[in-house]
C-alpha cells in the first residue's frame, strides 16, 4: 500500500508501481484508521482469498493507532481473520518486515534513488516518480525467501521461543568496547583491607606482591581502579550503583562496586573513632565520589602508629550516632513506579484485537467518548440559551445600538424593532446582509424582527 496526501491527483500515483499495488489517500500522507480500513477490505482479503489460502489467518500489526479501529476489527472478527498486536516496543524483534525486509529494501532504495538522479541530471525523486523509482528495489526485497525468513527470525512461523536473537533483550551499554589506552585486570574477589605500615605477617614475606597489597586501604585501590577507568566510565558506573542497578556480566563493575562498598565502610568506621584515631593515608579521595578533608599527620611517630592499630582492628566501644529513638521512627522513602489506570488495562487487555474482549473495551470506549461529546455539546447549547435569556431581559434603551451597545448618532442608519430594541443598519448588529447598501427608504419598508423576538 501506497499512500499519498490529497483526495485528487493531476497525474497517476501508480503509474510504474509494482504489481498488486494499493493506493491510500490522505490529507497528510499518513496512514490512518480510515485507510487501513479500506486496505483490509478491499486489497488484503481479497487478495487472500483469491490465492486460495485456509482460514482463519492471522494478521500481525503493531501498536499503531490506525490498527486501533473498532470497524477494522468487527472487519476481521467477521471474516475469519486474527488481526494481532505485537507487544509494545518489540518491533524490532518480533515484525517479520524489520528483521528480513526492510534492512534490504532501504539499501537498494538508496541505490535506486542514486541511479535515477545519475539519468536525470538535475532532478530528485517527487510523488509522481515515486512509484516507477520503488518498484524494482521494493520487488527484489520482497521475495518468498526474505519473507520466510522474517517469519523464522521472530519464532512466529515456525513457532520457536528460541529463534529470536536474545543479545536484542539485554540492556544498552554505552561503554560497550575495551579501553585500548589501559589493559589492566584486577582479580574478581573482594580485596582485603589490611592493616596500616607495621611489621609484616610471615606468609606477607614469602611473598612480596601480597604484602604491597596488604599495604593499600579500599579506598587507595579504588583510586587508582579508577583512574584506569577514566572519568566517563567512573560517572557511569556511580549512576548505575546509586540506583541500584546490577550488572552480572561486567567483571570490572562488580570488582568496582566491591570496592565502593569496602570504602565506604572504611568511612563510616573511621568517623565512628575518635578523631586521634584517624590516619592521613585513609583520607578519601574526591575522584572515588565520597569527600572527606584530609587529617594532618601527627608530628609524634607514636601517634600515628597508634592510629594505624586503631583502624586495623575495629573499636568495640564505636556506638552509633544516630539516636535510637530516631532511627526508630525514621522510614526512607522508596520511589515506586506507579502505572495510569489506561496503562494497567492496555496491559490486561487481550492483543488479539479481532478478539471479542477487545472488540468490548472498544466499544465501551467509543461510548464513553460519545456520551462525552454529547455531554459538550449540550453544555454548549445551555450556555447559548442562558446568554439569549439574558439577552432578552436585558432593559430596553433606545438611544444605544442592543448589538454593540453604543449610543446613537444621527450619521449612521438605524433599523428598530417594535420591542423598542434599535440596531445599526450593519451585518453584524442587525443580521441582514443587505442592510449597508439598503436606503433609508428601503429599510422602512422591512417587515423585520431582532434576534429576542424572532
């Protein structure tokens, strides 16, 4: 189906248009309800019908608004076909059309379209070229093959759960690709926080790489993983661990999240100490998102190593400094995703629209719909009648127009009613289209009434 914005046409849509072509017609050149329509009724069944094929069939459309048609599904209802809506938002993986036709058809167009400005210098492709210019791409994308195999891609026919492409479901990535400025690996399990500088464990000895390690806080590790990452992913990575979402499959999130989570109790501990126990090396850096000033270091060498045994073993004596009774009644607010009351329903509702639940709900709502334009229009038609009774029991005074309310002047023609009601001799006040060109003679002689008594 081809459809053109107009009603008539100087020359002919379908001149050099591919075989079996039907042409729609509308004001914008979209397809709407009226021409879906006519397309099902007077080119898709019988176009069915005619090659010979079993009912009842099925019809897979998407959620546009001209499939939406309550005359369009009494249509298919009547007439053994399934006229079915796919799921909002899965064209892509679902519509035959997307997955095997359309990709090859928009490549030969282009070719076609480079062609035909190659032979006619000067000229683009307008409405009454259009069809001569789509027939040859559109007939060699649409073959048996491409249209079979949309069908497989989509699990529709044969019917499989397992033929469509899986890798489509997953959610987007932005930073999908490696970084090639850094190769680096951190090791999937959760890095210990060792103690400050002391003497080291034997097993540290043996080996030196683990003892280098054991120096370095969560949050030491988590800038340095951070500055490998670069500043782009790292912002990612915070919006996506501020709202909670999980990433199974990307081994460098969950090696970052793991060490967030480490370094944020490293923050809480240290502020649960008193302030002698805190050591400059834990001071949190401003690129790992969690801001602390730094703490200066002691000038006595024995300070700062009791500092550093005090944050390597946790104080029994560290109480909470939110108050119990607070944190009794304290709630925080989750934010809940709510759904309209047309959402819930359109979610409930049957995507059979031939279906007879569906022909239902539409017919509920065209009712609804007209009961409320009714309800508009009688609306309209009581104010009118309100403004007309007060109209008429407006006080009669004779020396100003009733129409535009002003006062009379010997300059202009007037024309007056046997209310007592006088009206400027204009379209507008006393509703005669005439009355400008009329003579005062002519105007005597009118049997005429005003709007409040006629």
């Amino acid at each position: 189906m081809m459809v053109f914005p107009g009603r008539r046409f100087a020359y002919s849509p379908l001149a050099g248009a591919p075989e079996g072509s039907f042409l729609g017609r509308s004001h914008n050149g979209w397809v709407d309800s009226e021409v879906f329509f006519k397309w099902v009724s007077n080119h898709f069944l019988p176009s069915v019908q005619k090659a010979g094929v079993t009912f009842p069939i099925i019809l897979f459309v998407d959620g546009h608004a001209s499939h939406l048609n309550l005359e369009t599904c009494k249509f298919c209802r009547d007439n053994g076909i399934v006229l079915y809506c796919f799921p909002s938002h899965c064209s892509h993986i679902m519509q035959p059309l997307d997955l095997a036709v359309f990709g090859p058809l928009k490549s030969k167009w282009r070719k076609a379209v480079q062609q035909f400005q190659f032979s006619n210098l000067g000229e683009v492709v307008e409405k009454w070229t259009f069809s001569k210019v789509f027939n040859e791409p559109w007939t060699q994308s649409s073959t048996k093959k491409n249209a079979s195999s949309g069908f497989r891609k989509a699990g529709l026919f044969p019917f499989s759960l397992d033929a469509i492409d899986k890798r489509k479901l997953k959610p987007s990535c932005v930073f999908d690709k490696d970084d090639t400025n850094h190769h680096w690996t951190v090791a999937a399990q959760e890095p210990a926080v060792a103690a400050m500088p002391g003497p080291a464990p034997e097993s540290a000895a043996k080996t030196p790489e683990l003892a280098a390690n054991s120096e370095v806080s969560a949050t030491d590790t988590l800038v340095l993983v951070e500055s490998l990452l670069g500043e782009q992913r790292v912002s990612l990575y915070k919006c996506r661990y501020d709202n909670g979402y999980e990433l199974a499959d990307d081994s460098q999130y969950t090696t970052w999240s793991k060490l967030k989570a480490k370094a944020i109790r490293e923050q809480l501990q240290s502020k649960s100490r008193p302030a002698t126990s805190k050591h400059p090396c834990l001071s949190l850096r401003s690129r790992s998102g969690i801001l602390s000033p730094p703490v200066e270091p002691s000038s006595s060498s024995s300070s700062s190593t009791a500092s550093c045994s005090a944050i390597s073993s946790p104080s029994t004596s560290a109480q909470d400094p939110v108050s119990s009774a607070f944190r009794e009644h304290l709630r925080i607010p989750k934010k809940q995703r709510t759904l309209s009351a047309n959402k819930i329903k359109s979610r409930e509702m049957s995507k059979a629209l031939s279906s007879e639940q569906f022909i239902a709900y539409a017919e509920t709502k065209a009712s609804a719909k007209a009961a409320l334009k009714n309800a508009k229009k009688q609306r309209k038609d009581e104010r009118k009648e309100k403004k007309d009774v007060a109209l008429k029991m407006l006080k009669i005074n004779g020396n100003i127009c009733s129409k535009c309310r002003k006062k009379y002047d010997s300059k202009s023609l007037w024309i007056g009613c046997e209310c007592g009601r006088w009206f400027h001799c204009a379209t507008k006040c006393c509703g005669i289209d005439e009355a400008e060109s009329m003579t005062k003679e002519e105007i005597e002689l009118l049997d005429w009434y005003c709007n409040c008594c006629s």
